[in-house]
C-alpha cells in the first residue's frame, strides 16, 4: 500500500527567476547608489533606509515563522531583538571583543531565552501566549534599566562607532536572503508540515503523533536566534543603545504589520510587506509628515477589511502544506 | 461491578491494550471508578453506555490525553500511563474523537498528510521532504473511503458523515495496530453509517486492525462487535457478547428504566 516514491525536484519557475533578479537588483543597489553620489556612501539615506527594510524582512519573516506558521502569535518578539543587541553592544563595549563573534554570542542568548521562556509561556493558548509574551517582553526591558552596570541602565551606552553603510546593508541582505530560503525550505519539510498541524489543531496534532511541545519551542528558539542576530547588527549600526529604542513598543508591531500586508503564514508574504511598508512610509513621509500614523493605521485597517489574507492571498491559498509530488500522485490514476 | 458476565473465551493471550483499576475523578465526581477493560489483538470491541457513562473519559485516559487518577495503561505490555499522546500514537495507537477533529480548515488531502506516521525525532527525519509515496497512500485510503473526489475539499465544508470518514482515514495513514472510535456513526445519515460499518468490518477482518468503538446505536454494535463493555455512572456494568449484555437485567435498567437515556 506504500510504494516508494521519488520526490518530484523543485523546478525553476518564473517565480523563483523573480526571485534572483529581486536579490541580484538589491545587490547591485549601493553601486548604483555610488554612481549617484560623489561622496561615496556615508551620506546616503537611502541605502539606510533600505538596510532597515531589509532588517524588517528578516525581523517579519522570523515574527510569520512563529505566529504565522506556527501559530503562536508572539507579541513581545521584540525581546529576542533586545537581547541580541545588548549582547553585542556588552561584549564590544565592555569586553572589547570584535563585531562578528558577538553576533553569534547574541544569537545563542536569544535562542536560550526562547528555550526558558518558551517552555513556560508555550503552555499558554492563543491571546494567552500573547499577552504573557508581551509581558515578558516589558518585564526584560525592566530589568535591563535595573541592571545599571552591566547594562548602563536608562541612560545606556555608546558602541565603537563604524559608519560603513555598504557593510551593514549587505550584512542585511545576507541575513534576509538566508532567513527567507530557509524558512521556505523548511516549510515543505516534515518539520514545516508538523508546524501546520500544531497552528490548526494542537492537541489533534499531538493525538496523531506529532511532538508538539518540542516542535513549537525549537521553532520559537529559531525565530528568536535570528531576530537576536538582527539585534546585534542594528546595535552596532546605530552605534547607541538604551532600553527604549532597543525594546520600542512599536517593533513587534511593525513585524506583524509587514507579515500582516503581505500575507500571514506565506513565505513571500513578510518580504513584500516590509518593502510596501517602507515604500508606503518614504511616500508618507515626504508628504505628510504629520499624518503618517494615522494613514499608516488606516491602511492597515483596509487591508485586514478587504483583504484579510494580505497581498499574497490575491495568489490563491498558499498559508498551507507544501508537499511535493502530490499532483504527480493524483495523476497517475 | 454488578452482573459480570464472562466474555469468549480468550486464553492466556496477551492484551493489546489493557486498562487496570482506571479512575478518574474531576473535583469530587467520579467519571471513572475502577474501570478494568481488555482488548486483545485481531477483537473488534465496544463500549457501550447511556450519555455521561464515561466512555469518552475511558478513550481519553487510555490515549495519554487525560491524565488517570488511579490505574495503569498497557499498550503491547508496556506501561504507558505517563506517556504523552504523541508517544502512545507513536507506538501504533490512534483514534478518532466524538466531536469531530479535523483540521477544518485545510483540504481533504493536506488532512490526511498532516496524519502520517510521522518520523523520529532526529533532526533528519524532520528535514525530509514529504514524498510522493505519502500522496499515493492518501489517494488510495481515500479511495477506500469514498472520499477520493473530495481530495482538494477544505474539511471543514464536508457533510457531518463524511468527516467522520475522513477521521477514519486519517487514523489510517499511519497505519496502527489499534483502532479507537469514538461515535463513528453518530449524527451521520443512514446510507453513510452502512459505508462507514462496512469499512470498519473491513478493517478488522481484512486488515487485520484491531478496533475498540464507542458506539450509541445498537443496531451498529450488533452488526460490528465480537465483544461489549458496558459503562453506567463511571463503572463497568457488564461485559461479554452482544447477546449477553443486552439481556443482562442491569443493563436493561441503566437503559430502559431511565427515560432520559439516550441510545
């Protein structure tokens, strides 16, 4: 009753080609950046601007890995940022060592974090989760300021300032264009499918086999490891930290947002939606300065209205399983 | 326990599933009193009961989704009382529910997948890719179910009965030893409850499952089961052949003499 099947390679389609230009076009961005602008790069916004997108690509696509395939609607994701940024912003300030080995150290404290929270606030369901996530989120804040002389408390501390754009925007794309390809290859895997079970029905997911309390924490720890790489690298581009612009209410809120836009559970959907936002908010900007808030919530508002499932439902349904070989299977009848 | 009548005769076989002295107590109630129930390989079991009798309890406790008060589990003679719903099912236990679990939302198809025998926990069996083997093993218990025109349908928008098929189906992608029904047929019109008794038979006798339902219509249990325990307020009332159960005067009484039960 089981034969063996082959599994049908991946073909390229027009789709993935869109998928390379987009990358090699975002590659080639600070060139033509350097083109335009005589005085190299260091008074670029632009590429600025676009280094945080690409932030927010990575940021979104890790907050869609838990809430959105898995279904663990994290509303303090923004903890993982903060400790990844204060990791790196210790260990180059206080124990002077270099930028790259604290991104690892940044992203390891997150991941361990994630394995201590999650195993506590992962028993918790739906809007439970999510206020107890937003309460530990505040709670780590707290401690931060208390924390004075390790951390600097309120008042924080400067970094080793290094103004090298080009650096920290590929450093960006780097981090988004691994991020988004593995979390598209995992999602056709058998960890991708249990995720799925565990969003649509937990306890019927468990009852047909699946680990769940051990597949959602280490989706949790990997979301987290690489939002705590994002917090280490933002940290030394922005070359200061304090708890508030570290954990700034607003940036769980702008995950959810561009995973929202763009389509929740999908892959493409949180890369589309962080570069509609920034689009959205360079427009809204230059023109309404005063404004942008509430225009900005009034399109969410529109969106969630009249198209629930973001930008990537217009493409029919694809929040669901990946499996490979299916028509194949159909169609041999 | 009142009125035990002796069931066929069963040698010194090893249970399959075998529950001890189960008990389960929410507050001060008893749902389960000192429950003993046996199934052995290759039997196709029932439980039978009035509403609030504690069967789906029983179910429960014996798939590690409630913990027992009191007792022990064995499944293949291994003391499985502690171990968590994803262990048992592992070990080649899996069930269906009284109020319907499918996932609702996703299609016929992408159910069944969502219910294969899913790998180790190594981290390369998590990063294997679904294969087309799983598809055609869908494609063909769907088949066998009726259900294969339906393959791209979200679950949620099937008829009540056959969801209850496409539960059976699930059960079977991972392809258990054990069986757990709970209420295959209720709510289900009458042309689907003969599809759905004919497969169940078919399982147990052709394939070899071994099958414990739990089942309101009596009509159902005579056609299916080699054997019934019955459960009244928590306890085991009788057990045995359809014939002797139902002609237990206790058994009578915990049906007729109340009018509120429900078959």
């Amino acid at each position: 009753m089981t034969p063996v099947g082959q599994t049908d390679t991946i073909r390229v389609t027009g789709r993935q080609w869109g998928f390379f230009i987009l990358v090699a076009g975002l590659a080639m961005l600070p060139l033509i950046e350097a083109l335009t602008d005589g005085n190299g790069f260091i008074n670029n916004s632009t590429l600025f601007s676009m280094t945080q997108m690409l932030m927010l690509v990575t940021l979104a696509s890790n907050w869609n890995f838990i809430s959105g395939l898995t279904g663990y609607v994290d509303f303090g994701h923004t903890a993982f940022f903060g400790l990844g940024a204060y990791s790196t912003g210790i260990l180059m300030t206080k124990s002077g060592w270099p930028f790259y080995p604290t991104l690892a150290v940044g992203a390891l404290v997150a991941a361990l974090a994630a394995v201590l929270i999650g195993r506590v606030t992962m028993h918790l369901k739906g809007p439970y989760f999510s206020i107890a996530m937003l309460g530990t989120f505040a709670a780590l804040r707290e401690i931060v300021r208390v924390v004075r002389p390790l951390t600097g408390g309120g008042p924080g501390f400067s970094l080793p300032p290094y103004l090298n754009r080009p650096l920290f925007y590929y450093l960006a794309l780097a981090q988004a264009v691994l991020v988004v390809a593995l979390y598209r290859w995992l999602k056709g895997t058998e960890f991708g499918s249990m995720m799925l079970g565990i969003r649509e029905d937990e306890s019927g997911a468990e009852m047909r086999g699946i680990n769940t309390t051990l597949i959602k924490i280490t989706a949790f720890t990997l979301a987290a490891a690489s939002t705590g790489l994002v917090g280490g690298m933002w940290a030394y581009q922005n070359t200061f930290i304090d708890p508030d612009i570290v954990f700034l209410d607003s940036r769980t809120i702008e995950m959810a947002l561009a995973a929202v836009i763009g389509g929740l559970g999908t892959i493409a959907g949180p890369v589309l939606g962080a570069g509609l936002l920034y689009w959205m908010r360079d427009l809204v900007w230059a023109s309404f300065l005063q404004w942008h808030l509430f225009i900005e919530g009034v399109i969410l508002i529109a969106v969630m209205l009249v198209m629930p499932k973001g930008i990537m439902g217009l493409f029919g349904n694809r929040s669901g399983l990946t499996v490979r070989g299916v028509r194949a299977a159909w169609r041999k009848r | 326990m009142k009125g035990q009548d002796s069931g066929p005769d069963i040698g010194d076989r090893e249970a399959l599933l075998e529950g001890r002295g189960l008990a389960k107590w929410f507050g001060g109630l008893a749902a389960l009193n000192q429950v003993d129930v046996e199934v052995y390989r290759g039997e196709l079991v029932g439980i039978v009961g009035p509403n609030g009798s504690g069967k789906t309890t029983l179910f429960n406790c014996l798939t590690g989704m409630e913990s027992v008060s009191a007792g022990r589990v064995f499944f293949k003679g291994i003391d499985v009382t502690h171990r968590k719903p994803h262990q048992v099912a592992h070990m080649g236990l899996s069930r269906t529910f009284q109020s319907i679990r499918v996932y609702r939302k996703l299609s016929v198809l992408e159910n069944m997948l969502l219910s294969r025998q899913w790998g180790g926990e190594r981290l390369a069996d998590w990063l294997r890719s679904s294969d087309r083997g799983t598809a055609e093993r869908a494609r063909d218990i769907l088949e066998f179910l009726t259900l294969d025109g339906q393959w791209g349908e979200p679950a949620g928008s099937l008829s009540w009965g056959q969801q209850r098929l496409l539960e059976i189906g699930m059960v079977l992608m991972s392809d258990p030893e054990l069986v757990l029904l709970d209420e295959a047929t209720s709510g289900v019109s009458p042309g689907l409850v003969e599809v759905i008794t004919e497969r169940i038979l078919t399982l147990n006798h052709l394939e070899g499952k071994t099958i414990l339902l739990i089942e309101h219509n009596i009509d159902v249990v005579e056609d299916l089961c080699d054997r019934v325990v019955v459960l009244d307020y928590g306890e085991k009332l009788a057990e045995g052949t359809v014939d002797s159960v139902f002609s237990n005067p206790a058994v009578i009484e915990a049906y007729f003499g109340r009018h509120d039960a429900e078959f």
